[in-house]
C-alpha cells in the first residue's frame, strides 16, 4: 500500500450545493484514497466520514428526484 493516500481535493462549495458531476467526482475521489491507505491509518475515520456525507446526499436527491 502507498504510503501517502491519493489527494481529495477539498470542495469549493458545501456537499450540498455541490453538482451532480462535481459530487460523483468527489465520491470516486474519496473511494480512491480509502482504498489506498491502511484500514488502521487515522485519516481513514475522516475519509470514510466524508465518504458518509456524500453518499447520503447522493441518496437525498435521489429521493427527491423521484418523488417528482
């Protein structure tokens, strides 16, 4: 495993003001750089948390957009 996890780039914007595009790219973003360091390594806990946050906003719209 590399020793330095692939960078995340921080959003410009809130997760929920972030574009469709712009939160798939930050999830394959965050699923990279979880699969690229050790399960123990701190930043994992932050990674994962964040990782949390997207997937749920993911499935808030998806919620929202069928109920149209």
């Amino acid at each position: 495993m590399p020793a330095e996890p692939a960078a995340v780039d921080q959003p410009k914007h809130p997760i929920h003001a972030l574009t469709t595009y712009e939160l798939k790219d930050l999830r394959s973003q965050l699923e990279r750089a979880i699969k690229g360091i050790a399960p123990d390594a701190p930043l994992q806990a932050d990674l994962k948390r964040r990782l949390d946050e997207v997937l749920a906003e993911q499935e808030q719209r998806k919620k929202a957009a069928s109920r149209v």
